[in-house]
C-alpha cells in the first residue's frame, strides 16, 4: 500500500512533456512510409498519400501510467 500511495504522488507532481512538434513530424513522416511500403500505387501521388494519411485520423496523447512513452499516437477508424 505504501509504495502504490508514493507512485500516485509521484505521477500527480510529474507530468509528462508536452508533445514536441519534432515528435509528431517524425511520427507523420514514419507512417507516410509506411503507407506507401503497403500502398505503392501512392509513390507518385503526393496528394493521395495525404489523403490517406488524413483518413487515418491520428491523434497524439501523452502517456498517462508509469512505463508509458511520453507520447504515442492513437488511430482512430470509421464510425
């Protein structure tokens, strides 16, 4: 119990960095590739490729629990 009560602490004074915009252009650049590795009717189409990448619907949250990275991407599918 003693050391659960000293991680709640602990998490409740540390907060985690805001998510750089480095992050989250590296982020985007990673999944382009990706993309066009699964996709290579995209490799000529830059406007495709960015559709696609909006259709994904990413958004960047921060780690919440201890181990967590301190930002990581969540995809979001149709509804």
């Amino acid at each position: 119990m003693r050391t659960g009560l000293r991680s709640l602490f602990q998490r409740a004074l540390k907060k985690a960095p805001p998510v750089d915009a480095v992050e989250c252009g590296m982020a985007r650049q990673w999944i382009k590739r990706r993309l066009l590795a699964v996709y290579p009717n995209l490799r000529n189409q830059p406007q495709a490729l960015d559709a696609a990448y909006e259709e994904l619907d990413l958004e960047p949250r921060r780690g919440k629990e201890d181990g967590d990275p301190y930002a990581y991407f969540v995809v979001k599918g149709p509804e």
